[in-house]
C-alpha cells in the first residue's frame, strides 16, 4: 500500500509538472507574442516615420537642387553678360588703340612727308648755293688767269729794273770808292780807320739812346703793371662769389632725452668704449642737457661717430656687438660718399683724366678745413679763380684747364692718407707727381708756398688765386685767443727794432705798419728795417697766407708864430 501510495504520489507530481510545465510555456509563448506584436507595431511606426521623414528630406534635397540650379544658371547668365561686356571693352579699346596707332602713324608720316619735303628745299638750295659759288669759282679762277698774266708782265717789267738797279748799283760803288781814296787822302786817315771811329760814335749815341728807352719803358711798365695787376685781381674777385663753411674739432649730437645717456655708456662704460675704439674719437657725456660731444681732429672719423651714433639710438639696439657692425657699414658708406664727393666736384669743375685716388682725395677736402675754411670750398674756389684769372691774362684755353686742375689740387697735401714730415705742398706736389699729372700742375701745386722754383706762367696765378680765396672778409676764423696772441706778437716783433716808434697789425694781421723815427732811421736803413721784419716774420711765425710789412718814414717841421 506504501508503494502504490508512493507511485500514486509520483505520477501525480510529475503530472503536475508536466501539466504545470506546459501552462507555463503556453504562457510564455502567449506573452512573447504579445510582445513581438508590440515590437512590429514599433517597427512599422517607426518604417513609417522613416517614411515620411525620408520623403520630406527628398523634398527638401529636390527643392535645394532647384534652387541650386536656378542660381547657377543666373550666375551662368550674369559671367555670360559680363564676360560679353568685357569682350565688347576689349574690343572697344583694341579699335581706339588700332585708331590711336594709326592716327599716330598718319602723323608721322605727314612729319616725315615735311621732313622730305624740307630735306628736297634744303638740298635745292644747297645745289643754287653749290652753283652760285662754281660761277663764283669760275670767275675767280678767270680773274687769277688775268692777274697771272698780269704778273708775267709786272715780273718781265721788275727784271728789266732789276737789271738797270743792278748796273746803277755798280756804277755807284764805283764813284763811291773814288770818294772814299779821295776823302782818304784829304783827311790822311785809311778807310778802316775812319769806319771804326764812325761806328764807335754811332754805337755811344744808339747805348745813350737805348738806356733812355728801356728806363722809360720801365717807368712806363711799373706805372701800369701794379694798375694792370689790381685790375685783373679785382676783375677775378668779383666774377667769383661763394660759399664758405666753418668746421670744428668736435660735433654735437643732440638726443631726444637724457634717458639715451646711460644706453649709450652702458654696463661700466662697456658700450662707449667700443664706440670710441671702433670710431677712434673721443664721446664726452657730460651734464649737457639732451647732447653729447664728438671730439677729434680727424672731421671723417667725426663723420663716422655721428652716423653710427644717429643710427643706433634710432635702431635702439646698442651693444658691442652691434656698435663695431654699425661703424664698419657706415665707415664704408662715408668711403662711398667721399668718392661721390670728388667725382661730382671733378664733373662740375669739367675736368678730365683724373686719377681715382686723386678724385678720392679730392672728396676727404670736404670733412677738412685749415682755419675754419672748409678744404673743399677753398679748392674749388681757387679752381674757378685760377680759371678765372688765366682768362683774364689772356692765356689759351688749354693752359686755363691747367690753371684750373692746378688750382682744385694745390692743397691736396693735407688730406693725405699716410702721415709724412713733408710739408703739404711738397707732399701735395709728390702725389700729383705719382698719379700722372701734368709738369706743369705739379710745379704749380709744389711752388704754392714758394718751396720751390716755379717755372711756368701757372704758378704764380695758384700762387695768387690762393691767397685771395684765404684771405677774403669772412673766408677763416681762428680763435680769439690765438688771434690776439699772433697780432701781439705781429707788434712785438717790430718794436723789438731801433728807431721804431709804433706797429699796428692790420687786416686780421695780414699788414703790419710800423712808424719810426725820423731822426733814428734814413731812408735807406727804412728800406732794410721792412725787409729784415719781413725775413724774421718769416723765420720765426706762422700765419696763413702772407704778410705785407709797411715802414712809414715822416719828418714834419713844427714852429709856431706868436
């Protein structure tokens, strides 16, 4: 009973499972369908939205394309209206241009037409002139065959005079010598004799004569030639009118603040002392407001400092480095501007041949100056005075070129680059010498302050042309000191003489008048007094140009009536 209990027991259970197994599937299933119902009724709203979306973008995609196609083709209408536009343009201008060429073209050939046509009227009246001078030459050469003929008869006429001259002539030598036997034995002295006592009173009368007419002439030629001088020197000066420019040994540089100052020194003066050795020149920064000092002798490297100073506060960058790269540019920019400088002064001046270190030289003139004259201006001015005066000599035009060169040249000396113990003009004449100059420029140039002999008619014009250009108002300056200080000693040494009573130094020292006593000094001993000033002047000074020493002798009378 346990068994069929226990099977009973089991059979149902597992009816029961299977009876519960197959429920639960059948709900499973029932609700898998539900929801795979729901999945398709989300899929097939979802494809229908696709749908409808995807037909409204289709819309949208064939409304733009439409829209797209419409405007290119307006924009393909406009480029087709502009592009016709541009062709009839070029067209237009391709006809005017056409026009233009060929009215320029009808133009010219109407000029060249006139230009035939007055080539023919030249030509024929060149051939009626051709003509007129052949009849011209046919009767002159008519005329010459008539005065040949006319010669052949004076010559025949002439010989036959010539030979009744001839027998004239012996028959008067003939009489002559019965004279002279006759004259002989009247005054019992041989002919020889009485040739000789006549030629000797002939010779006296013509010497006495001779010396007459050369002391006139003389007093004649120093009457005029001093008038003659001052007229030519006067007409030379006032036919020349320039210029003068005053140079110093140091240039300001002015800055736009004092804030500049310490860039310029920099770090423990590092950046100044590289200026000053790259430019060799002094730069003085002192309490000057908003400006610096450049001090040398030499003007180019002043030149150099400046420029490189201007440019590096411009550029702002001011350190070693740059300083010694900025000088070295602007050093050969101012070797540029120094050959433009000569060039231009040699083409203004028209002269030709020059040596390129002559022209060079000529430039460095411009950044020099010889007591407050710039070197330069006082070339060129005795250049055009030399010129100038040569012309007024009358000289030819090839020994005025001359005069000319020489003039621009004289003081070439003092801008040479090596250093020498030679005067400049000797030095000056050296140079000329070495780069082939004409002899008679180098004379000219070397005799300029009487160091040598001159031996041309050029010389002495440099000579002159360069004391004028020195020695007009306004053309040097010195310092007030060292001026006063020459004018004393001017003074000094003329009273340091006997018999001098008063010196006045006169014309900035250019004239030194001494009076003396009348009782002390004669005439003569006057003449040697101005002579041996002149000679210790000469020894002992310097000065510019040259010194004329007057010694004015006066003896006055004085007695009263009471």
């Amino acid at each position: 009973m346990d068994v069929q209990m226990l099977t009973g027991i089991a059979v149902g259970l597992v009816a029961g499972l299977l009876i519960g197994y197959v429920v639960v599937r059948l709900f499973f299933k029932k609700t898998e369908l539900k929801r795979i119902e729901e999945v398709n009724a989300k899929a097939d709203r979802a494809i229908e939205e696709a749908r409808h979306t995807a037909k409204r973008i289709i819309d949208e995609a064939e409304a733009k394309a439409d829209m797209i196609i419409e405007q290119a083709e307006k924009e393909n209408e406009r480029i087709k209206q502009r592009k016709i536009k541009e062709a009839r343009e070029h067209f237009s201008r391709l006809k005017a241009d056409f026009k233009t060429e060929k009215a320029a073209e009808l133009v010219e050939l109407k000029e060249r037409r006139m230009e035939i046509k007055a080539l023919m009227q030249e030509l024929e009246s060149k051939q009626s002139q051709f003509k007129e001078r052949e009849d011209k030459l046919n009767q002159r050469a008519a005329e010459l065959d008539q005065r040949e003929e006319e010669l052949g008869a004076i010559r025949e006429n002439l010989e036959k005079q010539l030979k009744i001259v001839a027998r004239k002539k012996e028959e008067l030598e003939a009489a002559n010598e019965e004279r002279i036997k006759a004259l002989a034995n009247i005054a019992k002295m041989s002919e020889a004799e009485a040739r000789e006592q006549l030629l000797e009173a002939v010779r006296a009368k013509a010497e006495t004569d001779a010396m007459a007419l050369i002391k006139e002439t003389i007093n004649q030629a120093k009457a005029s030639a001093n008038k003659e001088a001052k007229k030519i020197i006067i007409q030379t000066i006032q036919r020349m009118a320039a210029e003068y420019t005053i140079e110093n040994t140091v240039s300001v540089f002015n800055l736009e603040s004092d804030d500049l100052k310490g860039q310029i020194i920099g770090r423990e003066g590092r950046n100044i002392r590289a200026l000053e050795a790259a430019t060799g020149t002094e730069i003085i920064v002192d309490d000057t407001p908003e400006a610096i000092v450049i001090s040398s002798f030499d003007p180019i490297r002043r030149e150099v400092a400046r420029l490189a100073l201007k440019r590096l506060v411009a550029d702002g960058r001011i350190h070693p480095a740059r300083i010694e790269e900025v000088v070295e540019k602007t050093r050969k920019e101012i070797d540029q501007q120094i050959v433009e400088i000569g060039e231009r002064t040699v083409i203004e001046l028209d002269l030709h041949g020059l040596h390129p270190y002559l022209v060079k030289m000529v430039g460095r003139m411009r950044f020099r100056s010889s007591y407050g004259q710039n070197l330069l201006k006082h070339s060129i001015e005795t250049a055009h005075l030399c010129a100038t005066m040569a012309a007024e000599l009358g000289l030819s035009p090839k020994q005025a070129k001359l005069a000319k060169r020489a003039g621009l040249l004289h003081d070439i000396g003092k801008v040479a680059e090596e250093d020498s113990e030679l005067s400049h003009a000797i030095l000056g004449m050296k140079l000329c010498e070495k780069y082939g100059e004409s002899p008679v420029v180098v004379n000219a140039v070397g005799a300029h302050h009487d160091e040598i002999e001159m031996n041309n008619i050029i010389s002495p014009i440099v000579q002159a042309c360069d004391a004028i250009s020195g020695a007009r108002p306004g053309a040097r300056r010195e310092i007030l000191e060292s001026y006063l200080k020459r004018i004393g000693e001017l003074e000094e040494l003329a009273m340091s003489y006997e018999g001098v009573q008063k010196a006045f130094a006169m014309q900035a020292g250019r004239e030194l008048r001494v009076i003396v006593e009348a009782d002390k000094v004669s005439d003569q001993y006057a003449d040697d007094l101005s002579f041996m000033i002149s000679q210790k002047i000469q020894d002992e000074m310097q000065y510019p140009g040259q010194i004329k020493v007057t010694v004015i002798r006066e003896k006055r009378a004085i007695n009263f009536a009471r």
